[in-house]
C-alpha cells in the first residue's frame, strides 16, 4: 500500500489486513508504554484545508505513538489564505523533508490530485476530501464491527452477511460513501434510510438498498445501525423543512432504541448532534459504540500510517 | 541449488529436550521462569518448550491459570513480535506485524527467555530486547535458539543452543515444522555452488554469485 485514497480501491484481502494490523496496534493501545519505534526519523504532515478536531488529533496520536515527527497544517491563517496553490504549498513542504502526508480537503478528489502528481513523491493519506471519502473512518467503524461481532476471533475475518442500516445525509457524507464500499467488500449487505432529498438520484446508491422509511428498515431486524451527521454545514438548501420533522422521522429516538434488539450496535462517527439524529439515550445506551470508534481510531490509523510509510514503495504504485 | 538436511525431527525433539534442562538447570528450578517466542517458528517452539517443561518439571505448571490466549496452559508462555522494532522498516520491505501475546503474570521481575528459531545476524533479538522495553522491565532475560548459524553482526549470543551450525552467508539455513510446514526439519540451501559434488541438479548453473534477494536473508534469520 501505498496511498489511502477511496476504499473502493481496497481488495478484501487488503482490507483484512489493515484491519489485522490494527488489531496489533490496539494491543499496544493497552500496554503501560504506548509508544512503537517503528516510524522513527519520519516526519508526517497533517495537511488541514478544512475544519476538523477529531480527525486530525486521531492521526496525530497515531503518528506520535508510531514515533513520527507531526507537522500540523491548518490553511486558515496559513499562506493559502494568500492565495498559494496546492501545489506550490506541496513543494513547500517538500523541500522542508516530509515522509507522509495526511490530507483533508473540501474539494473532492483533492488527495488523489496529490497523489498522482509528480509534486512529491511520498505517501497521500486521505483524511477526508469534500463529499467524497473518508476511509480511514470506514476502516474503523469495520474494525468497531468486527471486534464486537467476532471478539477474539476477529484476526482474519471478514464481515460476511452482517446487515448494516446507514440512516441519515447520504448525499453529502464521504463517511456513507467510504461505508458502503467497504463494509460490501467485506461482505456486510448495506442499506440506506433517509428522505429522498438526502439520497444520491439513483436506484441503488453505491450498490445498496434504500429505505425511506426508518421504522420499516429497523424493523428487518438490521445487526448495525448507523447514524450520519446532519452537517448543517452543507445544508444550504432546503432538503428537510426543520430539524424536528427530521427527527421524528428518521432520528434514533429512545422510542425506537427500545425497540431495537439487544444486539444490534449503534453507531455513529461524531461529533454527535445529540437530540436531532440519535438521542442521548441512544448514544449512552451499551450497545452503542461511538466511543470505542474514537479509541479504534487511532488503532486504525497507526496501522495506515505505519503500511504506508514502510510498505513497498514501487514508483507510481497504483492506489492502496 | 544444494539443498541437504542436517536436523531431522528426532534431532529437533532432542534438542528441544536438553534446551529444557538447560533452562531449568541455569534457573535453579521454575521459579519466576517465562518464555517468549518470536513469531513465526519461535513462537511455535516456546510452546513446544512449554509443553516438555510441563512433563519434566512438576513446578512448571503448579500455578496452572489461564495463559495468554484465553486456554488453560501453564500461563508461562507467550509471543514477542518484534516486527515495529527492526532496524530495517521503511527499506521497501512491508512487513505486518504478528501478535504479541504476554502471560497475564507480566513480565516484570520474571525471567524472560527469549525463542527464536535462528540465530544470525542478532538483529531480530535486538529488536525483541527493545521490544521487551516497552512491555516491562524483566529480573533477566535469556536467549534460547535451536540453530545458531553463526555470522552475527551485533554482539549478542545465545544462552541456550540447540545446534551450532557453521555455514556460509551465502547459504540459507530453514525450519520447517509440523505446526506451519507440515514436517519437522531444519535444511541449508545452498545459493551457489562451488563443490560440483554437491550440485545436486545438473542443470543448475554454476553462475557467478547471483544478487541476495534482501527478503530471504532476512526471512531466515526472522
């Protein structure tokens, strides 16, 4: 592997074994010294066009307990708010001596656009690019699974027939979109819920099953739920008339945790609007992992960080 | 390429067997005693090392509790990867990492004996020292290998040794056994012939010395 782009580009083979690595490093995560030498000497560089809190301080806990060297980018207040291109700030940094590069950008295939360029010649993690992709977030909502789901067994395994309900903003959310790539890799069955305004125009978005009703697809019994940010960021239009028709609609509401099974686990990549896509009882609830997704996190990343910046570099090798 | 096998299975129990003695004798019992295989084979060896100390030495599994993996055992023995800690990442070589596995007793105050299978450039049990580091802090650490082949390049050596074997750099020294390979047997293959009595295939030619292939050195000493 080279670069993280898309987990499109992922094998299943691939997949398994960034997963497996990560298992790895959890166990690390547990020890007294939390801490491996093995990207010592390396210097990664967070590279932050767009806002992120939890994102950013998960790679770079991952790349300090790897023993890199983080440079942390953010644009605002940097010389590309003077107008400096990407590729200008690439080269930059480049000739400052960077061994990786951690990238979240607002523009949609931005890392790729890196990656394949012949600016610099390192390793591109994407961290998020617009409403694309976000795998390393994939990644870890699929190692999140497989730890509850196959427990110690998990070293290996897939996520053969494991029914996964995606509810909420799949139009804009590059953590849906990496979802359902993967977790189908995986062998997991994908299905959305949400209104038809917050659904790509197609039958089957990226190849899943879509519900406009989110009591009809609970009620098929899924073994993950899986709440999506409503990101008011994005939301300059009028995809639903207010915040309380859509929780009623399509929020986890405690009416229908309770209803869910004892174990179908509750999932959701953060930062929570609490009260508007799941309630607090949902989000509190033991069978919701949302705090073991951030702890997985960094698990995750290290094994990314630690396959791209030591695995085989052949030039121009193709993507993952 | 010469291929010859110089420890068969019988060999190999028996020199697991006298490496168990040896442990227990420099010990002074099983007192405090823990062993720590380096995946692959020296993982698989510490088990079987495990299970011969079960036989000869009442003590070994007096306090018999749940080991590393959740089973029953003798909860002495466990798994040391030491893949983070080589000196040689980032040299185009992906390497994944192996499970590390440690007795639920810890290691600190213990006395950790190290398995690998061989021993040669040192290098990997530099790294399972470092490894060691980051887990506890050890009463002593010992080193127990079924072949040493020679050839180190940092100053380290063994404490227990199954069989010394003098061969040449350019030779490759391999342990199959039951457990990953199907058949107990260490063989050295020959990478170039200079004896024609030993050229077993004809047709193998007598070329001069062909590039190491960096993955296979290091994968006989891993």
């Amino acid at each position: 592997m080279k670069h993280l782009l898309s987990t499109a580009d992922l094998s299943r083979d691939e997949a398994i074994r960034i997963l497996d690595v990560a298992e790895e490093m959890a166990e690390v995560n547990t020890r007294e010294v939390r801490k491996l030498p093995a990207l010592r000497g390396k210097t990664v560089v967070n590279l932050f066009f767009e806002d992120s809190t939890r994102t950013r301080i998960s790679f770079e806990a991952a790349a300090k307990r790897l023993s890199a060297d983080v440079i942390n980018f953010a644009a605002k207040g940097s010389s590309v708010s003077k107008g400096e291109s990407l590729k200008d700030t690439v080269q930059t940094l480049g000739a400052m001596g960077i061994d990786g590069i951690v990238m979240r950008h607002p523009a949609s295939g931005a890392p790729r656009v890196l990656a394949e360029a012949d600016w610099i010649d390192v390793p591109v993690v994407n961290a998020g690019d617009g409403t694309h992709e976000h795998p390393t977030q994939a990644l870890l909502d699929a190692f999140t699974m497989r730890r509850r789901l196959h427990g110690v067994a998990s070293r290996g395994a897939g996520l053969d027939g494991v029914r996964v309900l995606i509810v909420g903003d799949v139009l804009h959310s590059r953590v849906a979109r990496s979802n359902a790539w993967l977790l189908r890799t995986l062998g997991a069955e994908v299905t959305f819920a949400a209104p038809p305004t917050l659904l790509p125009a197609v039958d089957r978005p990226f190849g899943a099953a879509v519900h406009h009703d989110l009591d009809v697809a609970l009620a098929e019994d899924p073994d993950v739920v899986m709440l999506l940010r409503i990101q008011q960021e994005r939301m300059n239009d009028a995809f639903f008339p207010n915040p309380r028709e859509y929780t009623r609609h399509f929020g986890l509401t405690a009416a229908r945790t309770a209803r869910l099974s004892d174990r179908t686990l509750i999932m959701h990549p953060g930062p929570m609007n609490r009260g508007l896509e799941i309630a607090g009882v949902a989000a509190d609830d033991p069978r919701s992992t949302v705090v073991e997704q951030v702890a997985n996190g960094v698990s995750v990343r290290m094994a990314v960080l630690y396959l791209a910046l030591t695995g085989e570099h052949e030039p121009k090798e193709s993507v993952a | 390429m010469g291929t010859r096998t110089v420890l068969q299975q019988p060999d190999i129990t028996r020199a697991l067997t006298r490496i168990a003695h040896e442990i227990l004798e420099a010990n002074h019992g099983a007192s405090d005693l823990l062993l720590l295989g380096i995946p692959t084979r020296g993982a698989v060896l510490a088990e079987r090392l495990d299970r011969i100390l079960a036989d000869i030495e009442p003590e070994w599994s007096a306090d018999a509790r749940p080991g590393a993996d959740g089973r029953t055992g003798s909860g002495r023995v466990g798994t040391l990867d030491v893949t983070m800690h080589r000196d040689d990442l980032g040299h185009g070589i992906g390497r994944a990492p192996h499970r590390t596995t440690i007795p639920a007793s810890g290691i600190d105050g213990r006395v950790v004996v190290l398995v690998d299978d061989v021993l040669y450039s040192g290098r990997t049990v530099r790294a399972a020292l470092d490894a060691l580091q980051g887990i506890g802090r050890p009463r002593a650490v010992r080193l127990a290998v079924l072949v040493d082949r020679g050839h180190r390049e940092l100053p380290i050596r063994a404490d227990h040794v199954g069989k010394n074997l003098p061969t040449a750099s350019d030779e490759r020294v391999t342990l199959r056994l039951t457990e990953t390979d199907g058949s107990d047997e260490v063989v050295i293959e020959q990478r170039m012939t200079q004896d024609p009595r030993e050229t077993q295939d004809p047709r193998e030619p007598q070329d001069p010395r062909e590039p190491q292939d960096p993955r296979e050195t290091q994968g006989a000493d891993a």
